[in-house]
C-alpha cells in the first residue's frame, strides 16, 4: 500500500498550527525505537499505544541534557517532585490542599497502584473497576491475585451509581476488604468526571467500607470546556489514595518516576510503603518529571491547542468516511473511543479475557489487516468494549487523515 502521508501537503488550517502535534515528520518518526513504531511493520499507521507523535518539551530536554553534561546520573534525592507537582496542582486545579509530605515516590503509576491496593487489601479481596476501562487495571490486580468486580459504564459512558453501589455490595460480600480503582480521567471514554459525579463516589465508597485509588495519570490533559477535579479534594475522599505523573502528558514513559498520594486519613498507610518501592524511580525520571510540572505549562498549553484541534478534526474525518460510528468527543486525554459493534465483528472474534493487551479481535484486526491502522482493541478493556477501538490522535493531522480514510476504505470493501 502506498504511503500517502509522506507527500501529504498541509492545509491552511494545519500550517497555521504551532503546536508540538505538527513539527515531526513521519520520516523523522519512524526513527524512533519505541513500542509505538516498532511493534508494527513500517507500512502501518501506529494509533494504539499512549505515546504521542511529538519532540520532547525543550525545558525537560534542556534538563535532562544538564544533568548528562554533569554526569549527574545517581540515586535520586528530595522532594523537588512532589512540590512541583503541589504548585502545579494548585495553579491548574486550584488544589491548594497537596501536602509534600503526604507522598511518596513509586516507579510509575500502575506499580504505584499495586502498592496502594496492597497498603488496604489482601489476596482474595475485591477491586472494583468501571469497564470498559484500561486493560492494566485488569492484568496487574488479577496478576496481584485479588478479585475484579466490574462495573459498567452508563449508556452515555459515564459512571453509572447503582451499578458502582452494587458493585460494592458484591465486592464486600462475606467481609472482604476492597478497593474501588478509578480512572480519573476515564480510559479509553475521555470522560472527566464531574465534581457531583466525584462526591457521590466518595459516598457510596464511605457507606460501603470501600477504599478509592485514583489513577490520574492523564490529569494534565484536559481539553476546552472541561474542568478536572482531584478526587482528594471531594468531602469523603479523605483516606483514598492518588496516582500522579507527567507520564502522559509530556510522553515520559521511557522516562519512570511517579507519586503517590494520600489523603489526610491515608497519610500513615502511606509511610508504611516498603522502602524498595521508593528505588524504581531513575534520578533521570525524576527530574524529566520535576521539570514538566515546574516548567513545561506552556508547552502543554501548545499541546492542548494541537489535541482540541485533532478531536474535532478526528470528528470532521469519522463524519467523511465512517459516518455510522459511535463516536464521543472525548473531554480529556488523546485517545478516542469508536463503536464499530454494528459491523458485527465482534459477535465471533472477540474471545479473549480482558487485559490481554497483546490479542488483536474483531474490527481492531480488521483495520490492521485491511486499512494496516494498528489500534488498540476494545475487548482487552472489559465488558462493554467488545466491537470497540481506542484511537490515539496524539498524531500529525496528515497521519490522522491518512489512518482514517485507510478505515473507511476498509468499511467500504469489508464483506461479512
């Protein structure tokens, strides 16, 4: 199949653009040794994996290239993350509420979840998750030997209450301890939970005796007319515990070094992390870290320009070619969340368990085969996902006109 991006020209609206989304080549990204780009042959568009197709953020490169030059390559030390990321939180979300000494450095957010699940259960015990909802969250808690207990997603793909409190109900059953684990942002919907919708969780984990563990890893990145909300701000959320890095938002993810955050009634809990967990971070992460939260705001605020941009492109594309998709323009994150369940592909594909990131089902196996687009599929994120794809459009604008007309033709020639 021919390549056509690499001769693509850019239209006005692109060439206007300053953002990071716009400054790389396909050339130029196909270099790269990542998993993005080299899980796939070269004639594949990679939209799956959460990396995003932009250079890094001068400060953090500038820093990083420091600390090379100094050969300042040791074990890490202080507390300069955690108070980066407590001015970050109260210039962007009016958190004023972080306190330093109530976190805890763990190698990155989804080891940093293991942790806290452990801190407040046992082998045995529940975890609750909103499916569909991203695949780690089933293979690490099972792989931890605890028990999931889903909870589906409303219609509209926001949390549905009842099913949450019933949830719990089933997760407390014969005294079992358990842990709701939140997706803050959710992933795949892009969903930001409101306030209201966060303080109703609060209480119906209080009533039920459930712990909260937010993962909000993807805080950083909310888009136009949406507003983030950290869950240990809600009245009720007291003794629940956060997850936070610069991992998503600045594509660190070659780059380990997260935090741990307790609530008021959590703080010793907290102290009680083995003191290994604090090694797996690299000094190099950390200060990559420290520095897009203390430095990088501009460069995000770019970003965000460039993903508001490409949603409501990646909108106009799906609206061209794939008219029949469910498609909601996600409030947060870059990735997007396709319906394609009324090709029916996944009635006789979709067979493996959830959290199996490496089996390809229905229409994701489809685009890869046919329009040679790798997304990811929507089976691995739990009941609800089957027949859907996540579609990362953290990309150029001309990789993601290229991907989705190569999916339509697909459609188009697809015969059951």
């Amino acid at each position: 199949m021919t390549d056509e991006t690499k001769s693509e020209p850019l239209e006005v609206a692109d060439a206007d653009r300053t953002d990071p989304l716009v400054q790389l080549s396909l050339e130029q990204l196909r270099q790269r040794t990542s998993m993005k780009w080299r899980t796939h042959p070269a004639d594949v568009l990679p939209l799956w994996v959460a990396e995003m197709d932009v250079p890094m953020a001068p400060p953090i490169a500038e820093a990083l290239q420091r600390a090379i030059d100094l050969g300042d390559t040791g074990y890490p030390y202080g507390t300069a993350y955690a108070e980066a990321l407590a001015a970050f939180a109260a210039e962007r979300w009016q958190w004023d509420g972080l306190r330093v000494e109530h976190t805890a450095i763990v190698p990155d957010v989804m080891l940093g979840v293991v942790e806290m699940i452990r801190l407040v259960t046992g082998p045995g015990d529940a975890v609750v998750v909103c499916s569909p909802v991203y695949p780690p969250f089933y293979a690490f808690v099972s792989h931890d030997a605890r028990e999931i207990v889903e909870a589906r997603l409303g219609p509209d793909l926001r949390v549905d209450l009842a099913a949450l409190e019933d949830a719990f109900v089933r997760a407390r059953c014969h005294g079992r301890r358990a842990v709701f684990l939140m997706s803050n942002p959710h992933n795949p919907t892009g969903v930001v939970h409101t306030r209201q919708e966060l303080e109703a969780v609060a209480a119906l984990a209080r009533e039920h005796g459930v712990r909260v563990v937010s993962d909000e890893i993807h805080a950083p990145l909310i888009l136009p007319g949406a507003t983030f909300t950290p869950f240990l701000t809600v009245p009720g959320a007291e003794n629940a515990f956060a997850l936070v890095s610069a991992s998503k938002a600045w594509n660190l993810a070659g780059l380990k070094a997260a935090l741990a955050v307790a609530g008021p009634e959590a703080a010793d809990e907290l102290q009680l992390l083995p003191e290994e967990v604090g090694h797996g971070p690299s000094h190099l992460g950390i200060i990559a870290h420290t520095t897009a939260f203390r430095e990088g705001g501009n460069w995000l605020d770019e970003l965000l320009t460039g993903l508001d941009a490409n949603r409501r492109l990646l909108g106009r594309l799906l609206e061209e070619h794939l008219p029949d998709v469910g498609y909601r323009q996600p409030e947060a994150t870059y990735l997007a969340w396709l319906d394609f369940t009324w090709l029916g592909l996944h009635k006789a594909r979709d067979t493996a368990g959830p959290g199996v990131v490496s089996d390809l089902a229905g229409p994701a196996k489809l685009f890869l085969d046919e329009a040679r687009v790798a997304l990811s599929s929507g089976h691995v994120f739990g009941s609800g996902g089957e027949g859907h794809v996540r579609l990362n459009f953290a990309t150029t604008p001309a990789v993601l006109r290229e991907a989705v007309g190569r999916m339509g033709r697909a459609v188009r020639d697809f015969r059951p």
